[in-house]
C-alpha cells in the first residue's frame, strides 16, 4: 500500500534560516525507503495558529494519508505543536503517542519530556514527533509497522479487517 505524507518542520531558527532542518528531510528518506510518498514539507516557526491553520489546510485536502510534524513537542515556552494538533483533530490516537514514549524510555529517560500528541482529522491520521532528528526517526520506526493498518481503517479499506479474527 502506497501511503502519501506530508512533514512539517516546526522549528523558529530553521523557518528563519538560522539553522538548517535536519529531521524534515531524515524523515522524507525513512519515509520513502519504506516505499511511501512524501506529496508536501514545509518549515513553519513555532506559532500555534499558523500550526492549526496548517495542520487544517493540510488534512481537509484529503491529499495525504498521514502528516508528521517534528518539533515543538518538548517543554520550552514556545513548544506547541501538541496544543495545535489537538485544536484541529476530531478523534484522538493516544495509543501511537504512548508507544512512542515507551519506547523511546528504553533509551533515554528524557522521553518522558516529550508531550507529543496524535489524531484524526478527517481521514488523515496526524502525528508530532520529536525535533531531534535522531529521536524522530526512533519515533517513526515505532509507527512504521502499523501506518499501513491504520490508513487502511481510515479509507474504509475492505480489506481492513482480512488480519483481524472473529469468534
């Protein structure tokens, strides 16, 4: 299955160019390694309704199956890509968020700083993942064994169900 992705770098140095985005494009090359699209990335500054205006454009094209952020998920006064994810999804996914957490305990005990969220809008499925790009590609290889599932529930895929058993 050929998922479709969008990355947003949120970041106030890299939108001004103070520092290039290293976890933006690490994260376009797992994504495409695993044979997926990415159709859109951008960088934006850490401004939480340029994030929700984002976010929305973004998920109500229906263009992209799922939209990873990274960055503005820690706990610095102007980290809030959690908060805007929130703002706009319509159904949470806290199990994708807890997962990543646990298993980024496994390798620091800093990943309980991490406040980084996960939802629904539509029939995109949005996920905020570290700024770090060695934390963020931890964090995607965390998802990558359920992206496909998920997507397919999301489109109402026939086929969804074909793993599942029944009693």
């Amino acid at each position: 299955m050929a998922l479709r992705f969008a990355v947003l770098t949120v970041s106030d140095r890299s939108a001004r160019g103070e520092r290039p985005d290293t976890s933006g494009p690490k994260l376009k090359e797992k994504v495409v390694a695993q044979g997926w699209e990415v159709l859109r990335e951008d960088i934006v500054p850490d401004d939480l309704l340029l994030l929700q205006d984002t976010l929305t454009q973004w998920a109500d094209w229906r263009r992209f199956d799922v939209i990873l952020t990274t960055g503005g998920t820690g706990f610095a006064p102007r980290d809030v890509t959690p908060e805007a994810t929130q703002a706009v999804i319509e159904r949470p996914a806290p199990g994708l968020a807890e997962a990543m957490r646990a298993e980024s305990l496994k390798i620091t005990p800093h990943a309980m700083l991490s406040r980084g969220a996960a939802g629904i809008r539509g029939c995109t499925l949005i996920v905020n993942l570290p700024g770090s790009p060695k934390a963020a590609l931890e964090n995607l290889d965390v998802l990558i064994p359920v992206l496909p599932h998920a997507v397919q529930l999301l489109s109402e895929d026939a086929g969804a169900e074909a793993g599942h058993q029944f009693d």
